[in-house]
C-alpha cells in the first residue's frame, strides 16, 4: 500500500525540489507529474514523487491523521485526528446515493 505524504517546498530547481515534511524530515521531491510547485507550498507525495499541490489545512488534517496511526500501531490512540470524519460518519458515493433515492437496491 501506498500511503501520501505532506511535504512543504523549501526550495526547487526546475521540476526537483527540496522539501520537508511535519516530522522535519527532508527529502528531495520529483515534481514531474506536478508541475512547478513554489517554495512555501505544500504537496502530497507519494513514493518521493508530488501527486498535487495541497492546502496548509489539508497537509495538517493529513499529517495528523499519519501521526494517529503511527500511534495506534505503537499501542497509542488515535486522539481525535479523524473528529472530522467521526462527525460526518460514512457516505455513500454520489451515483450510489442517488440509486439509493430513487428506490433502487444498491445492495
């Protein structure tokens, strides 16, 4: 499995770039499939290669919830890194949602 990771931009030459993310861990970042990303930015990555360009508020939701589960596997709880989708409780997808409404079983 693959997991995304939020790195912010420090610097970039071109489609490489140097970034950090919240542990403060760098690391060079390909940002072919992205484009230019500028210092100061976030991404999330994946396997060192920027996948899109982030909000600040979603690399922090993002790298909360990575912590929590670090922490679960280490025995630790999970704190409320997920309040956000404990709130909202599960969704079906829209084309499902929409079966649903109109009386189908989308079982």
């Amino acid at each position: 499995m693959c997991v995304g990771v939020p790195f912010r931009i420090l610097s970039r030459d071109g489609l490489v770039a140097r970034a950090v993310d919240a542990d403060g861990r760098e690391e060079t970042i390909d940002l072919s499939l992205t484009g230019p990303i500028e210092p100061g930015a976030w991404c999330l990555t994946f396997l060192g290669a920027a996948r899109e360009a982030i909000s600040p508020e979603q690399a922090a939701r993002t790298s909360a919830a990575l912590a929590a589960l670090r922490s679960a596997m280490l025995g630790g709880g999970l704190g409320d890194a997920f309040e956000d989708l404990e709130a909202s409780g599960p969704a079906l997808p829209p084309h499902l949602a929409a079966a649903l409404a109109a009386g189908r079983d989308v079982a």
